[in-house]
C-alpha cells in the first residue's frame, strides 16, 4: 500500500482528533478501540472476548509519515 507523503488532520476538541500532538521527532495521531477477532460470532459473553488496542501513528516535523504502531493492550 502507498501513502501520500502528507496527511493533512484537522484537530477537532472532542472527536476523534483530539489526540494529535507533538513529541521530540514530530507529531502523532493516537488512540484506543476495541474490537474482536474476525471469525468471532456475537454470545452471552461477548464482553470477555473484547479486544482493546492502543494506536499511534508518528509523522515528521512537516507531517510525513512516518510509522504506525497498534497493541493489543
């Protein structure tokens, strides 16, 4: 898959995008969400089998991207 060299985000206070930020090497777009395995059917005890996952995607100074990282937490 190809990205283009610059992903414009516009940070929105209470949405998704409220997680931008900077760090010493650039910017970075993170979060959480949860999801379950892609064979799993809906039970009883759907809670147990939730998946939570941290993301960051990092990006360069002038926005490029960079890296993503996504861990089951």
């Amino acid at each position: 898959m190809t990205y283009p060299e610059v992903i414009p985000i516009s940070y929105e206070p209470a949405y998704h995008t409220d997680s931008i930020g900077q760090w010493c090497d650039g910017q970075f777009l993170g979060g959480v969400v949860a999801a379950f395995r892609e064979d799993y059917s809906m039970t009883e005890d759907w809670l147990s089998h939730k998946r939570w996952y941290a993301i960051l995607h990092r990006f360069s100074p002038d926005g490029s991207y960079l890296d993503s990282r996504i861990e089951c937490t």
